[in-house]
C-alpha cells in the first residue's frame, strides 16, 4: 500500500486473507455468473497443468475522462504462483 508520512511517499506491506463463508461465496458466484452470462463481465483464468491458478473478472464497461479503464471486479492468484510476474 502507498502512503504518505511525513510528506513522503512509502510503500507498507499489506496482509490480507479473506475469509467467504458459503453463503457468500454462492452469492459472488450467482452475480459473476449472471454478469457474465448478460455481456456485463469477462472472465479470464490462469492454468498451469489443468490446475486454475489465478483468475480474474474484468466488467465492459469503459468509465474515466476518456472512457480509457475497464473496472476490475475480482483478481485472485493462488498464492503459490504470487510474485512470479
């Protein structure tokens, strides 16, 4: 994460585990899914070996001055396959 101390600009480590119960999880499906399914979303997945091992949800729709950003929706890479570029 960036942040400002001191009028200088830094870099903090940041951890973060999220924890989905069941419903949740089932909810954010149903809402990928029917996004994807109405055009709404694009969905691209990362393999190694037949495994998923990262994936990401992409909306279509354009927004910023320009109409130049895609908003990204959901980013996951196993964390094995994290900070290997």
């Amino acid at each position: 994460m960036l942040e400002k101390r001191d009028g200088e600009w830094g870099l903090l480590p940041v951890s973060f585990v999220e924890e989905w119960d069941e419903h949740e999880l089932e909810l954010l499906t149903e809402s990928i899914l029917e996004g994807i399914s109405e055009g709404k979303m694009i969905a691209n997945v990362a393999f190694d070996k037949g495994s998923i091992v990262g994936f990401s949800i992409i909306g279509t729709e354009f927004f910023g001055s320009r109409n130049q950003y895609l908003p990204l929706i959901e980013f996951e890479v196993s964390y094995t396959y994290r900070g290997k570029g």
